[in-house]
C-alpha cells in the first residue's frame, strides 16, 4: 500500500478522534477466554521489521499464548506502506500491535496519555541507524541542500526520518530553525524512494533510508551518504518500537505477555541464526535483490542491533518537547512503554 503524506495538523486530527474510532467494538473474544482470541499485528518495510517476520515464520505468538492459557490465538500480521497508513490502522481499531518509530510514539502518548485511550509502546523491536543518501555530487552535507532537491521520508514532518532530519537542522543552525530543511523534504515508501534515487529520477534525488534499501543505494554508482543518525542521535537510537493502546494491553494481560514473550524470542533468533533470518526475510518480501549472504551481513552489521530494549526515547521526547511539537515532557522512558520491559536498561 502506498503511504500517503501526513501533516503534524492531519496527525492531531486523526489522534483527537481517538475516543470515537477507539470506541468501537474489539475483535471477538473467544468464548473459552477473558481475552482475544485473534490480533493484528502491522508493520512496514524494510529490514528493520525482521523480528516479526520470525514471529509470524516460527509461529512464535502462537507457542507463547499457548504457556500463558490462551489457546488458539490466531494473529494475523499485515504490512502497510508508512506512517500514516499505520496509525490510522490503530485509531479505527485494525490492529493492535505496529511497529512505528519513536517520534510517532512520542506524538500519540502525548495527545492521549491520562485518558482511557492512552497509546505506549510493548517495548522497541531494534536499534537500527538511518541514512541520508543522494545521488547528486555537489550535496555533501545536509547544508547543500537547496533548490528543487526533495529528500524521500515515509511521512513529512511526523516520521522518524522526518524528526532526526528536524534534529540535525537544529543540531546545524539552532532549535528556531529545525524546520529549515521540511520544505525539500517529500513523502515516499523505502521501496519507491530506492528505486527513485538508485535510477537518478528527476522526482527524488535524496533518500533518507533504512536497511536493506541504503545498502542497495550505496552500492550504486553516484550515490553516496551524507548523514547517519547515530551522528544526529550520539549514538545507537531506537528504530521502531511496538505500539499498542493500553485498553487493549489491561483488557488482555496474557496476550500482550505472549506477544512480548515471542518478540524477545525473535531477537534472540536472529542474534544467534543470522543466516536463518535472512532467509526468513527473503522467503517474507520475495526478496531478489541481495542474496542470502548479502542479508545475513546486513543482519550481523554492528550497527543493527536485535533487541527489546529501549535507545534514545528520551532524546526525541526532549527535542520534540523543546521545539514545541510535544506539549507534555514524559518524566523518564517508562512513561511511554508498557510495565513488560520495564526491567530493561532503556532511556
């Protein structure tokens, strides 16, 4: 599904009719059970969604359920074409779990947090970096950038790749211009923006990336990096986390523990079988471009970290808080995850 552009001003709409989409029926509870006995679980594209990939491969939700009492649970995973696609899928109650990056996060919990729609995170799904790539020679740092330039993110002004850009910005010139660089920038899918910068269309010439589709750009004559977000971020940060309504969580308690135990597992899956994962991922999207050894090395790149726990949150809490596009500060990391990975050395 191709992801459609989503303004900070649609965001808060869409988010402010919580209560009513929120309000309608949930999925039917099986009649053996307090709790669902189907979910929905929606991701993305890319690399960065592997982990639920292996979930839905080894059938891991299924195992899980299955220890915490809750027999036959049926979870369905869907992938939709970005930011928005995504969220509206949560707000008209299609899913239950997607995996979005923090600043979406961020955005949600505080429009709804204290109420009874309160949206957090399960726990993040990995750490991985994102990549500004061009394919134009004479923009060597985001300070080129100017004209007609359009740099592709999966959603203006509101994704994950949208806000780190915003974050460089002001990390560039100051905090009152960290919207200097929103007007080059353009909403594509990974895959639509890969093709568009690896085939030097006149549409896009710039592509803020995520693996595999960086690997591939960079490995194509002309193209080069201008920006990582580890740089922006001074350090690891998380790429996506899971996302789910706390309705949902309190209503059902095992399922919910099912799906972080099964996502833990994944991780642990594919820390220990790089190779394996690979082909996991390939046989999912029909990947054609990389080979499996090609994947198994984007796995295993130190800067692809497999885990549940929580990096920089609070960085693009406290950016978006500063800048004044997040109203309410959380008090630590903890305020926008859910109690199951509390343990965690997050932040």
């Amino acid at each position: 599904m191709a992801s459609i552009a989503l303004s900070r001003r649609g965001f808060c709409k869409a988010v402010a009719a919580a209560p009513v989409a929120l309000a309608s029926p949930m999925l039917l509870r099986s009649s053996f059970a307090d709790e669902v006995s189907s979910i929905v679980i929606v991701s993305q594209h890319g690399l960065p969604y592997l982990p639920l990939m292996v979930m839905d491969a080894l059938q891991l939700v299924q195992k899980h359920a299955e220890k915490f009492g809750v027999a036959s649970l049926k979870p369905e995973y869907k992938s939709l074409g970005g930011t928005q696609s995504l969220i509206d899928a949560l707000l008209s109650r299609q899913m239950d779990f997607g995996v979005t990056g923090v600043p979406s996060l961020c955005t949600l919990w505080d429009k709804t947090a204290g109420t009874a729609n309160e949206v957090r995170a399960l726990s993040a799904v990995q750490s991985m970096p994102f990549m500004l790539v061009t394919n134009k020679p004479s923009i060597k740092t985001i300070k080129d950038f100017s004209g007609g330039d359009k740099i592709a993110v999966p959603a203006i002004k509101v994704s994950s790749q949208a806000i780190c850009l915003q974050m460089a910005a002001a990390k560039e010139w100051g905090d009152e211009q960290y919207a200097r660089l929103d007007a080059y920038t353009i909403t594509r899918s990974h895959p639509d923006a890969a093709v568009a910068v690896m085939s030097k269309s006149a549409e896009v010439d710039s592509h803020y990336s995520v693996a595999p589709y960086y690997y591939l750009e960079l490995a194509t004559e002309g193209v080069h990096n201008v920006l990582k977000s580890y740089d922006t971020l001074g350090g690891p940060g998380t790429n996506g986390v899971m996302l789910m309504s706390k309705r949902f969580h309190d209503a059902n308690p095992k399922v919910t523990q099912a799906v972080f135990a099964a996502l833990s597992e994944a991780e642990e899956f594919i820390n220990k079988n790089p190779g394996d994962a690979a082909q996991i991922y390939i046989k999912t999207t029909n990947e054609k471009r990389s080979s499996p050894a090609d994947l198994t090395r984007y796995i295993s790149d130190s800067d692809n970290i497999w885990t549940t726990t929580p990096q920089q949150s609070m960085t693009f809490a406290g950016f978006m808080h500063r800048v004044g596009t997040m109203k309410r500060m959380p008090a630590s990391w903890k305020d926008l995850y859910m109690p199951e990975c509390h343990d965690l050395s997050g932040s």
